[in-house]
C-alpha cells in the first residue's frame, strides 16, 4: 500500500512548537506531531509506511531527542533524523553528526525555507 | 663559600698558635665582636634568628676560651663545633648546611693539631703576639662574610618570595577569569536554549501571520518588525554560544593573510571612502597556523568592525604581520577614538560596550580575545584618547608554516 503524502513526525516537548510547526509546513507536507519521545515512537510504528523524515527536538524529559532517535534508527534506518535546536552548539549533537546518528541539525528560530528544502529532498531520495 | 671557608681556616690555624694567655685577652676582644655582629644582624631581613644566632655564638666563644685556657686543648676545635649544631636549629638561614659544612670542615682540618697543642714550641712567643692582632681582623672577616651570605640569601628569599606571591596572584586572577568565563558558558548555553524555544513561536507565528496577511500593506511594516527583532534576539543569543563552546576542531591550517582580507571584503561597504586600509604583511607567501579558521574569521572580522566602528569620520587602520622567532604577531591599529584608561581594562570583559543600546552587545571582543587565547595567543592594548588603539596579538609557538 502505498501512502497518498509523505509525512513528517515533528516531536517537541512544547505545545505551541508544534502547533507553530504542523501550520507552518501544513501546506508543503503532511506533519504528524508528538510531543514526547515515547509517543513519537508510538507515532513511528504506527505510520511507519508514510513517515520518511523526522525532526525532533533536543531537550525534552524523559527521552531526549538523541536517545529518540537512537531508537528511531535502531527500528526504522532508511528514514532521515533531523534535529531542531535551541542550543547552538553541542558535543553531543556533534558527535551524533559525525556518527551519522543524525542527518542534519537546525536552529530554533527555524528557518522555514531550509527546512522545507531538506525536508524536500530527503523524503525524495528515499523513493 | 670558598672565601667564607678560606677566611674561616686561616683565624683557626692564627687561633690555634695563641698561646693560651694571648687568648686571655682576645677572649674579651672577641667577645665584642660577636656582640657587635648581633648588633649588625639586627638589620638583617630575618633579623631575630640572627640575633639570637649570633648571641649564643657569642656566648659558646667567650665561655669556651675562659674554660679552655687550661691549654689542654684548644678553643678552636669546640669552637668549630658548637656553631654549625647552633646554627642547624635555627632554620629560617637556608644556608645553614653549608655553614655546617664548613665549619666541620674546619673542625676536621684543625683536628691534628689541636690534641695535645704540640705547635706551642714551633712559634716563638712574639710571633704569638704579634698575630693576635692579624687573629682578631680574622675573626672579624669570619663574621662580616657571614652576615653578608645570611643578608644575601635571605634577600634572595624574600625576592623568590614576592616572585611566587605575584604568580600566585596573576593566576588566581586567570583563575578566577576562566571560573567566570565558565560559568558564563554553561549560563549562555542555558539561557541561549531557553531563549531560542520562544523565538521559535515568535518567529514561526510571525512567518504565518505574514501569509495570512500577505496583501495587507498596512501590517508589513510591524510584521518586519517583529522579524527584525526576533533576528536580532536570535543573533545576541547564538553569539552567547561562543563562551559555551566546550570543543571546536582546531587543526585547521588557517593562513591569517587570507582570513585578513576575507573579513575585510566582509566590511568593506563601511570602509568604502571612509577608511583608508593600510596593509602591512611580512611576507607575500602565506602565514599558517594551526587552528579553527572559522573562529579565526570571527575573532579578526570582530576587532575589525571595532576598529572601524572607533573611526567616526575618515581615518585609517593599519593591519600588520610579521614573525619573530616561533611567534606570529599580528597588530590591529585604528585612528579612531580611543579608550580611555578606566575602560582599557574592561574591554574584554562580556557585555561591557560604550555603545548605546542597542547598537552593540558587548560581545564582540570578549569572543575575539576569547578566541585568541584559545589559539595561545596574547593581546595587548595600547591606546591613547582621540589618537587611536593598537591591538598587539601575538601567537605563541603558533605551529608556522610557510609555505
């Protein structure tokens, strides 16, 4: 079966994050949200066949982003793991970089159309 | 040493031809003497160990010769003893083991001669006499050679002493410097990131409203300003993140010819027919170090716009490289403003600006001078009010390369 849109699995912690997120992208692609790395996975497994690009936030209880999307990339590999941050620098987003646990990293404020862009072409390349 | 130890033998060996009844007189004379080098010690930086030394030395040579004139053994060898055990209880001299040294050495040359006193009929009495006298001056010499090794070492002392307490002092400053810088960082970091969530509703919302009211003319402008403050908030905020850097990759090979002229084409629109540029380089080759070029970039375009921000109508800024030995200086000089001396010694602390609000944070150069020392290099700032300021960098053993 194949899905009509491909989506994106946006997690955050915030409310107004998301909200701000799902209406931003709304018209570019399908934005599923969660707000807590445990519903987020719930999310993946449950939409596994459209979710091709995730973006999630670093700072979050419980779960953080990067223990997430260790996860995330430990059930489903071939989708690509954005993270959007408000630090502006990390070792630990680094070396998740350099280990390729990661695709790419924003910056909150997010600029719509870098993330648009990236968002285009990874869930492109995955067909 | 050697003059004290020479000066020391010779008065034992005028000391041991005495005759027992010339050392009758010269025991009172001596005496003197040793209460006079007490006096002197006095003055002396440690003055109380001296004193007190020099008393008891006194003391053992007065009472030494009056007990000892029964002739059966000379004063000189108890002498010799008594004053390196005296002096190895008193140690504030750092000397004192070499006074022990010496006087045992003494003791140990004497020691042949003095059992028995078997020299009394080599020297007739008037030899005896008329080398009391060159005795004495001897006695005297002893004593004035160790009061000025005392002073000596004990003013060395002290000077290693205040050398210590400065370092001490200059790195509890440093200490206390990066303790700030840190703690600057892990507040920036946290502060940075709390920040920029709220920013990031701003700036999305702004970005909705601005669709949903594309043809309003009238809400263009207050949707631009909201961006530009959201811009400039977040730009303040990323630039905080610069004191929270805990590791940045720093084997780069920057050439600081280059990263100059990019960060001058970087300015260039506030230069233009304002500011005349003047380009001193060593060397036309390349000047690499190894370091973050990146930050390199930053830390030079930073003390740049500083220096063409303290230029308020026409003027110039003078960039110059060169090596000397291992080092590689680079001198930023504008003729602008100036600082005036109360601030010279605040412009690299965080947030310090003479800027009106808005118009600068305060950031710039505590990120340059930052960056700098991350790259161990030293600054220093001369300036002069109305006549300009110079920024002297220098690069320690900067890994050159020249290509």
């Amino acid at each position: 079966m194949r899905p009509a849109k491909d989506s994106v699995l946006f997690v955050d912690d915030e409310e107004i994050n998301l909200f701000i997120f799902e209406k931003s992208f709304e018209k570019d692609f399908k934005v599923i949200t969660a707000s807590s790395g445990r519903e987020g996975l719930d999310k993946l497994k449950s939409h596994s066949n459209e979710i091709k690009v995730v973006i999630s936030d670093m700072r979050m209880p419980e779960m953080d982003g990067l223990m997430f999307i260790e996860e995330a990339r430990s059930l489903f590999d071939e989708i690509s793991y954005f993270i959007l941050t408000g630090f502006s620098f990390n070792k630990e987003l680094e070396s998740a970089l350099e280990n390729k646990l990661i695709d790419q990293i924003f910056k909150k404020p997010f600029d719509y159309e870098s993330i648009k862009k990236a968002v285009g072409l990874n869930s492109q390349s995955s067909f | 040493m050697i003059i004290a130890y020479i000066a020391t033998l010779s008065f034992s060996i005028f000391f041991y031809v005495h005759d027992v009844l010339i050392l009758a007189y010269n025991g009172l004379f001596c005496f003197s003497l040793y209460v006079v080098f007490g006096i002197i010690s006095f003055f002396t930086p440690h003055r109380l160990a001296l004193f007190r030394l020099s008393i008891l030395t006194a003391f053992w040579a007065f009472f030494s010769q009056v007990y000892f004139t029964g002739g059966v053994l000379s004063p000189s060898l108890a002498e010799f003893i008594i004053p390196p055990i005296i002096a190895f209880f008193y140690r504030p001299i750092r000397d004192r083991y070499f006074f022990m040294i010496l006087s045992v050495l003494c003791a140990v040359s004497m020691w042949p001669l003095t059992i028995g006193g078997f020299t009394a009929d080599y020297f007739p009495v008037a030899c005896k006499i008329e080398n009391s006298m060159f005795s004495t001056l001897f006695v005297f010499a002893v004593i004035v050679t160790y009061t000025y090794l005392f002073r000596k070492s004990l003013s060395q002392k002290n000077q290693q002493l205040q050398k210590i307490i400065k370092d001490l002092q200059s790195t509890s400053q440093k200490l206390i410097h990066s303790e700030k810088m840190a703690s600057l960082g892990v507040m920036s970091a946290g502060v940075a990131h709390e920040i920029n969530n709220p920013l990031n509703f701003i700036k999305g919302g702004i970005q909705m409203l601005s669709r949903q009211l594309e043809n309003s003319e009238e809400a263009k402008p207050f949707i631009q300003a909201v961006d530009e403050g959201v811009n400039r908030a977040s730009s303040i905020v990323n630039s905080l993140g610069h004191f929270s850097r805990e590791s940045v990759n720093r084997n780069e090979e920057c050439d600081i010819h280059t990263i100059i002229d990019n960060c001058l084409v970087m300015i260039q629109h506030k230069l233009k027919y304002r500011i005349d540029v003047n380009k001193k380089y060593c060397d036309a080759r390349p000047l690499k170090i190894i370091g973050n070029e990146g930050q390199l970039h930053q830390a030079v375009l930073n003390m740049l716009s500083n220096a063409e921000q303290a230029i308020t109508e026409k003027g110039t800024i003078t960039i110059e490289t060169c090596t000397i030995s291992e080092n590689l200086k680079l001198s930023i000089a504008d003729s602008g403003t100036g600082i005036s001396p109360e601030n010279l010694s605040k412009i690299g602390d965080p947030f310090f600006t003479t800027k009106s609000a808005g118009q600068g944070t305060g950031l710039g150069l505590s990120i340059a001078y930052k960056i700098i020392e991350e790259h161990s290099g030293v600054i220093d700032v001369t300036s002069e009010f109305s006549k300009g300021t110079r920024f002297d960098i220098s690069f320690q053993n900067p890994k050159l390369i020249l290509s």
